[in-house]
C-alpha cells in the first residue's frame, strides 16, 4: 500500500511544482498541500474502504481547483492549465470512477461526478459517466432524459440525443415523460437548423453544401414522435402537454394544427379537453386601440372570459358530469381570485361565480370542496339569508362529511340563523363518531358563547361518555378550563375529583390541573404529588419529561429533595426503551444545573 501511496504523490511533484513556480502558492502551501494528499491518499488504499473517504478526497481536490481558479483570477495568469488543472481533473474522475464501481446503486455518487464533468468541462468523460450508469441503471428514465439533454445541450449533438430518447424508449415505450422530451428534443433540433439555414442566407453564402431538409425544418421528425407517442399513451392530458411543447416554438403552426384536431376528435368526451379549450380563449388576440385604458383592457378581459364560458357551456350539453363542473368552477374561482381595479369586471366575475356554483348544485355536480368558497362569496357580499340557504343546503347534500357540518354551522353561527344546538345534534347522528372531535370542539365553542352554564355543563358530560376516546380526552381538557375559567379553584379541583378516575386521560388533562394548582396564592404540595402520581400511573412507561418534571418539583421550594431519588429509581425501573437514556441525559443535565 505505502507503495502505491508514495507512487501517486510522485504523480503530483510536476503539478506541485508547477503551483509554486508561477506563484500561485507558497512552498509552505505546496508542503501542507502534501501532508494532506498523503493522509487522503492512505485512506483510499485501505482494506476496509469507506465511501465518506472518497468523497472527502474527491471535495478536498475540488477546493484546490477552485482555490487555483481565483488565484489566478487575483494575479492574471492563465497559463499552464495543462500542467497544473487537467493532472487534478484527471484524479479527481479516476476516483469518481472507483467510487461509483464500488458502491453502483448510489445515484447521488453518480449524479455528483456528472455534475463535475459539467462544470469543468470534461465532455467526454462526461460521455463515459453516462454510459456506464445508464448500463447500471436502465430502469430510471430520468437518467435517460438527462444523458440525452447533456448530448444535445453541452456536446451539441442532435444524432446521439435521439439515439439516446430511442434507446430509453425500448426499456421505457410507455414513459410520457420521455415522448416529452424526445418531442421537445426534436423541434429544438428543426429550430437550430432554421437558425443555421437563416444566418447562411444573411451571409449570402452558397446553401449547396449544406442540406436542410424542408420535412425536418417544418418539425415532421417531431410529427413522427408524436404520432408513435400518441399510438402508445392514451388520454388528452398526455396530448396537451404534447401541444404546450409545440406551441412554444413558432414554426409549428401546423403541428399543432394536427394535435388539436386529433384532441378534438378523440377525446370530446373528456372534461380535460374541454377545459384546455376553453382556456384557449383567453390567448386569443385583442383589439389594440381598446387596450390603451384600463376600461377597455376590462371589456376585452370580460370577452375573453365570456367565450371561455362559451365552451364550458357547449361541453356541458354533452358532458354534464363532476369533472366538468369541476372545471368550470375552478375557471370561475381562479377568475374571481383576480386583483382589479375595475368594479364592474369584478362585480361580472362574482356574478358568474355564484350562478355557476348554484346550477352546478342543483345539477348535483358539485364538489364539496367548493361549498366552503360559496359561502365566503355570499358572506363576503353581505348575503346572510344566501348564505344560510347554502349552508343548509350543504349539510343535506353532504351529510356525512365533517367538513361541511363544521363549515356550514361556522355559517349559521356567524349569520344567527337556524337552531344551532339542534342541527348540532342532527350533525352527530349523520357522521362517523370516530370523526366527530371538530363536531363536539365546534359546539363547545358555540356553547360557551351562547348558551348557560348549566347547558354548557351538559354539553361536557355528554362528551365525557363518548365511545370515541379523542373526544372523551379532549371533552376532559376542555371541561377543566371551562370550570376554572367559569367557577375558579374549587370548581376545578371539584371537577377533576370527579374525572380523575374515568379513563381514557390525556397528559394535558393532568399538566393543566398542575399548572393550575401552580398559579394558586399557596398551592399545595400533596395536591401536586398527587396529580404526578395519577399522571405517571397512567404514562409510566414512555414519558421521561413527566419524571423530570416531577422531580423538579421536589427540588422546589415546595417539595422535599429527598424525595429525588426515589423518584429518580422508579423511574429508571419503569421506563423502557429509548425513554430511558433520554431521561438519564436530561437528569444528569439537571443535576449538573445545565437545565
């Protein structure tokens, strides 16, 4: 091994000399330089190789090329880059490549080596890398996209790209992402080539050397992906995105010309095709004198929008199901959501919003979803009696959903409409109990606002006996603030007296009864004993804070700190697994007065 060692850093003498000889660094560096290569160098030539080692040696090589490249840059030289640089690049892959050999499936390892051929421009390594991971990893088609871009993007190299996407396409003949970008590769290709053919015209040179194939200028080789894509990936949102490609490149009128028909035809029953139809509308051009004010830039907006509804409506008649409301909502929210200075355009779009939501209602097309934005549309309005109807209306339609028992009583509370404790009541027989906690959180809140404390108090018994035990706790918490909140110290004490034997608990329902005792004038410390106690008996196992807070207690002014170790040795007994060394590391922490 020390052979092998000293014969690579013999390797570095003519760069090291180099460095120094044109004053890049000092002898002192060039030394230091040493002692730091030879300390990488042996732990590469190990028995027992780790990966951490390579990547250490690889990033300490990559600091002395970019340390090099702003020396330079302070003292303007720039020569002897093959003397000094290429040696270090060189290294630096040969490693890579030991690396990735060793430890094959970790792409990171890969995709860092690719990323140095990037940036310090070693395109034909780069070409390596590439070959030997996509011959590891066949299976990734991102890995395939990426050798593909890199062949046309840093070697300019359009043949190789395709050879790459066709490849990719025998492991992966039905990966949309790879059409994608095989189709984009294509019309980057007839784009480059109509620039070439454009800037030989300008210079007036003689065009009979050179072949520009008019089929490959106008995108026919991306017509012919797109046809093979098409014939293997069904569905319009694969089409779409096909089109939005083409429709970036502004020689492929007729491409998309063909795209679009081919959508039109086949997927008119589709809601995704109707949607992208519509929204065509609104890139459709303006008349130019109009959109000199605000007003007019207004008028036209609300004509574009006006034939986006045109299309949802035509796609209605012979669609009228979910997905196409649900298209047609979301155009009008998004619309709605818009800034604009013009009243009478905002007032069109709130306008159009309602009345779409409500046909799509009576339709029974609409999302649930979209519930919750209707009633802020007619709250925001000032429609309370609106409101109320939707919000009733709702709770019919949906009435096992939470989410819109809790939001339509959120309305009715907020509008004073309707009999809020009964609807509470009709809202708990329609859902799943095991969902119910918004429900009974919700009516809480309600109750205390509204109704008397004897009502209140009912409301927390009947939580109390539920057979779902996040309810059951969480009625437990509530009931104890509202007691002390509503009736102080002895209304509290009188009511924990009253729970602390009903299971399920909750650690917050012994905590706040502790916090609470805390905060009296004298509190009393067999009381706090006694709510760690209960607390513990029921969290003994797990919860290594509620020791420790237990013993600092004891440590108090209050507690007695022979009481400690005792404490300190049961908890120890009864914890189990990683509980245990928590508790002892904060323990010690205490102790050493560090908490």
């Amino acid at each position: 091994m020390a052979e092998i060692v000293q014969h690579r850093l013999e390797d570095r003498v003519p760069e090291l000399e180099q460095l120094e000889r044109v004053g890049l660094f000092t002898n002192k560096e060039v030394r230091s330089m040493i002692k730091r290569a030879t300390t990488l160098e042996y732990k590469l030539h190990r028995y027992i190789i780790n990966k951490e080692d390579f990547i250490a040696y690889v990033q300490y090589e990559i600091n002395v090329l970019e340390l090099i490249k702003k020396r330079r840059e302070h003292i303007c030289y720039q020569f002897k880059r093959e003397e000094i640089e290429y040696p270090i690049i060189r290294r630096i892959n040969i490693v890579f490549r030991r690396a990735t050999t060793k430890w094959k499936n970790d792409i990171q390892l890969w995709l860092s080596h690719i990323a140095f051929c990037k940036k310090w421009a070693t395109k034909s390594e780069l070409s390596k890398v590439f070959s030997a991971i996509l011959a590891i990893h066949p299976d990734k088609p991102a890995l395939w996209i990426m050798a593909a871009k890199t062949e046309l993007e840093d070697r300019n190299s359009s043949e190789s790209a395709r050879h790459l996407f066709l490849r990719a396409l025998r492991f992966h003949p039905e990966d949309s992402k790879v059409y994608q970008e095989y189709f984009r590769m294509e019309l980057l290709h007839a784009e480059k080539l109509r620039k070439q053919k454009e800037e030989l015209e300008k210079a007036e040179m003689d065009l009979g050397e050179y072949e520009f194939s008019p089929e490959i200028l106008s995108g026919k080789l991306a017509e012919v992906v797109y046809r093979d894509a098409t014939a293997k990936i069904q569905g319009p949102g694969f089409i779409i995105s096909l089109l939005k490609i083409a429709a970036i490149f502004d020689f492929t009128k007729e491409l998309q010309d063909i795209i679009l028909e081919d959508l039109q035809t086949k997927y008119t029953e589709d809601s995704l095709t109707w949607d992208f139809m519509a929204k065509r509308e609104l890139e459709a051009p303006g008349a130019g004198e109009e959109l000199q004010s605000a007003k007019g830039r207004a008028s036209d907006t609300t004509r574009r929008e006006e034939r986006c509804c045109q299309v949802y409506e035509e796609g209605l008649k012979s669609l009228n199901t979910e997905p196409m409301w649900t298209c047609y909502v979301a155009f009008c929210v998004e619309r709605q959501k818009r800034k604009t200075n013009v009243q009478e355009l905002k007032e069109k779009r709130e306008e159009r919003l309602l009345g779409v939501l409500q046909r799509a209602h009576d339709a029974m097309q609409l999302k649930e979803d979209y519930y919750k934005k209707w009633l802020q549309v007619l709250l925001s309005s000032g429609d309370a009696e609106g409101a109320a109807s939707v919000a009733m209306a709702a709770t019919q339609r949906n009435s096992n959903s939470v989410a819109i028992w809790c939001v339509s009583l959120q309305t009715l509370m907020q509008v004073e409409s309707g009999d809020i404790g009964s609807l509470f009541q009709e809202a708990l027989t329609h859902i799943n109990p095991k969902e119910s906690l918004p429900l009974w959180q919700l009516q809480v809140q309600w109750s205390v606002l509204n109704q008397q404390p004897e009502e209140t108090e009912a409301l927390f018994k009947r939580g109390l006996f539920s057979a779902v035990a996040a309810v059951a706790m969480e009625m437990k918490e509530s009931y104890l603030d509202w007691s002390y909140t509503t009736g102080g110290y002895k209304k509290v004490r009188k009511t924990f007296i009253s729970l602390h034997e009903s299971r399920p608990f909750s650690k917050a329902f012994f905590t706040t009864m502790i916090q609470i005792e805390k905060e009296q004038a004298t509190p009393k410390m067999s009381n706090l004993r006694d709510y760690y106690e209960r607390a513990l008996r029921e969290f003994v196992t797990a919860d290594d804070d509620l020791w420790l807070e237990y013993i600092k207690e004891e440590m108090g002014p209050l507690g007695q700190p022979e009481n400690c170790s005792k404490i300190h040795w049961r908890a120890m007994k009864l914890l189990e697994g990683e509980s245990v060394e928590r508790f002892t590391s904060k323990y010690t922490l205490l102790q050493t007065g560090h908490v």
